[in-house]
C-alpha cells in the first residue's frame, strides 16, 4: 500500500524483517484484528505471542491462528523480548494502563479507538512515547480505508469548495452483552460509536471547534443510549453528528456538503468501501480476500492498518502521519467536553 509518510532513521525494524505482534486481549475484536494480520504474507507480518486474561482463552487464541505464545498475563506479553508491537484490544478501562505499561516495557503500541477516557490520559501516553523513542498510535482503522483516503483527496484538491456543514448518523442496536450498557465497562454510545463521528470531523475540518452542544440519554446506569453533537467551526461551518446503541439500524453514512458539491461516503461509512464524488459518480474499493471469517463488517480492512504501521515501523516514525498523536488529543478533547454535558463520570481507576 502507498503511503506518503516523512522519512526519518530506522528504528530496530529493517525492510527484510517481519513485523512482530503481540496481540493484548482474546475478545472479538482482537480476533478480528489477527484474523486481518494472518491475511497478511507472513514474511511482513507475524503475530508471535497473545495474552489473554486467563491462560486458557490465550492457548485457544494460539492453536486457532497458530501463535508460538500464550500468556495468562498482560504482564508476560511485555517482557517477552520477542515483541516488536502489540495491538491492545482490550475494553476501555483497560487502555491507559496497558499503554503506559507496554511503553514501559519498550514495546511499540497500536491500541483501539479511544484510546483512554481523559484528555490528560492521552497526552501522558502521546509524553511517554515520546520520551521513550517508541511508536504510539490510536486504532482508528477507518482513516486507512481507500475510500477515506480518497475522501481526503478531494478535499484536498477543494473539490467541494468551503465545507459547510458535515452530517453523519450511526444508529446499531445493542441487544446483547454489558460492555455498552456498564459504566465500569466503559460503555454507552459516545466511547463507541460517537467516537467514529468525532475523528470524521477532525478529519475534516482540521480544527477545534469554536463550540460542542452535546443533548443525549442516559440509561440507569448512567452511560449514554444516544445522543448529538453540533460542532461549530470557523466561518459557520458546522457538524451534526447522531449516534444511538438503543435503536434500530439507521443509515449509517456521512455527508459532506460543500460550496462546490457534495460528498457521500456510504454505509457501513466508518469502515467504507463505497464513496459518492460531487460528480454523483460511486466509486467502489472492494475488500480484499480473506480465507478467515470475521465478527464485525468489513474487518478485513484492518490490513490497512496494519500495512501503514508497518510502513511507520520500517521507516522510523514515532507517529502516522493519519493518526498523529494531536488528532487523537484533539478528539479525546471534544469527547470529554461531551461526558461533561451529557453528565457521564467515568469513576473506573484506569
């Protein structure tokens, strides 16, 4: 995959080498995630250890995708010297913690999307990484996704004109499981789905906004069902970003609407593979083949991911130039003004 990325020494990776993951979490998404990475030629990618909680769902992770190492400990994972990066796929109380403790241990990081709960925990994770000469990056996989990327591209051309506004909607029923509905758990709709809407107008209007008016409804347990952003930006320029985990699915896409035309990207639009130019032609970038079955749509994509760190890895980068560390502050900015408003405390020790 090309990718316009600043050239910088080479750190501990060589061009001739695999790059070696340690997988952090035996849950769906890391699954998914693996399953990405071994549709991948081994000689680039090689997942060679996975941890788990409990030692016995981490040896079940490695018979299935044949992983030389399993441990019943986050801990393990990163003092095995073997680990070049480990993808934290964790639930999200757990994110701060284990970043700070694989940075701690010398280990590059990718970890999901958000990346913790607080500004301040960002910024010490994005400090640590620094100071320790590591790579560090929020897995916001839809940024790597052609679409997006081509997305990017008209923008960059202005081939909207000035922005005026932004509209995006992310409706998905939760029907089962506690992870969304528990505060403890880090759950409710802005850390999931919200989230997704937050970085798109980061990516889009490259700014923070002037003003967040966040409405939305708690459940009993004092996390979020659903809930609205308008984000106001320089010139008038607007975004309106609905998300819901207690409704039925909506249709899920992302419209931009310009002074020169207007821009689609189509549903599922945070991991898209279908995008409308203003010139109302649909461009389709299909997925690539995968002998693995996946749990969540479209998770093939995470290969472009993977690809692009690979990519920072081999080139020295402490940042991807997609998901620098001030974008994922700037998000984290704007979802914790959101918690305020919506009257969300997290209380979890991280």
């Amino acid at each position: 995959m090309k990718t316009s990325l600043g050239q910088v020494n080479a750190c501990n990776h060589h061009d001739s080498m695999a790059t070696r993951w340690g997988i952090c979490s035996t849950g769906l998404i890391a699954n998914d995630f693996c399953s990405a990475l071994k549709s991948l030629p081994s000689s680039e990618h090689e997942v060679v250890a996975v941890a788990g909680r409990q030692k016995q769902s981490a040896d079940r992770f490695a018979e299935k995708y044949g992983i030389p190492a399993a441990y019943g400990s986050y801990q393990e994972l990163a003092k095995d010297p073997d680990v070049e990066i480990v993808y934290i796929g964790t639930i999200l109380p757990c994110h701060f913690s284990a970043c700070m403790m694989f940075l701690d241990n010398d280990k590059h990081v990718l970890c999901e999307k958000p990346i913790t709960v607080t500004v301040q925990e960002c910024k010490d994770l994005a400090a640590k990484a620094k100071d320790k000469k590591l790579f560090f990056m929020e897995g916001f996989w839809t940024r790597f996704f052609p679409a997006v990327q081509k997305m990017q591209e008209v923008l960059k051309e202005g081939g909207l004109g000035q922005i005026n506004f932004l509209r995006a909607n992310f409706c998905l029923p939760v029907t089962s499981g506690a992870r969304l509905t528990k505060k403890e758990l880090g759950g409710g709709g802005l850390m999931d789905l919200g989230c997704y809407l937050v970085q798109f107008a980061n990516l889009v209007f490259s700014e923070p906004p002037q003003s967040t008016t966040v409405v939305g409804q708690l459940n009993e347990d004092g996390v979020d069902k659903c809930g609205t952003l308008l984000l106001k930006y320089t010139g008038g320029s607007m975004a309106v970003l609905m998300y819901s985990i207690d409704s039925a699915n909506g249709h899920n896409s992302l419209t931009l609407y310009g002074s020169k035309g207007n821009l689609q990207l189509e549903e599922p639009f945070h991991c898209p593979t279908k995008i409308t130019l203003p010139s109302e032609e649909m461009q389709e970038f299909p997925l690539p083949d995968s002998p693995y079955t996946f749990n969540f749509v479209n998770s093939q994509g995470f290969i472009y991911e993977a690809c692009c760190v690979r990519d920072c890895l081999k080139k020295g980068l402490l940042e991807c130039p997609r998901m620098p560390h001030a974008d994922s502050i700037s998000i984290m900015t704007i979802l914790e003004e959101a918690q305020r408003q919506l009257g969300i405390n997290y209380t979890f020790q991280s």
